[in-house]
C-alpha cells in the first residue's frame, strides 16, 4: 500500500514538473526576403492557350477549396491561377512570373 501512494506521488509530482516546464513557442512572422516578384494580371474570359500544359497543382492549407493550377509556356515562363474546386470557378487573377 505505502508502495502505492509513493509511486502516485512521484507521477503527480513527475506531471506537474512537465506541465510547468513546457512553453508555448512564440509565433514570429515569416521573414520574406526577395527582389523578384511574380506579377498579379487579370484574366479574361478564358485561359490562353499561350500558357502552355498544366505542370502542376497546389493547394494551401489557408485557403480550404482552392487549389493553384501551375503553366508553363515554351519560353519557360510560369502562370498560376487560382481554382476553387466547389463552385467550379477560376479567380479573376492570375500570377506571371517571366524567366530571361
């Protein structure tokens, strides 16, 4: 029985020891560090041809049912679109980035 109690103990005092010593880490901001920007164009009717194939696509955690359909044109250049896959709709604007 006193075998008992002290092996209680020593948890409590082993769980209240971890629950004090633990921290929540402090958020801090993304550093964005950069010169090239991709360029934010709006998109017409349709998607242009000029774009090339579809690359690939990503989704963002941020942003629940919307994924991002990547091109690629002959001169290397990248379009991403924004999709959102519920309302079958394409964001009215598209990123550009050129490639020299």
């Amino acid at each position: 029985m006193r075998r008992n109690i002290i092996m209680y103990v020593v948890m409590l005092v082993f769980l209240v020891l971890s629950m004090t010593c633990c921290s929540k880490t402090p958020s801090s901001k993304p550093v964005v560090e950069g010169s090239m920007k991709m360029e934010i164009l709006e998109c017409g009717d349709a998607i242009p041809a000029g774009w090339g194939n579809v690359i690939s696509v990503s989704s963002v955690d941020q942003y629940e049912g919307w994924v991002q359909l990547w091109f690629q044109d002959g001169m290397g250049d990248l379009y991403m679109i924004p999709y959102h896959v519920e309302s079958n709709t394409f964001h009215k604007n598209y990123r550009h980035l050129k490639r020299k």
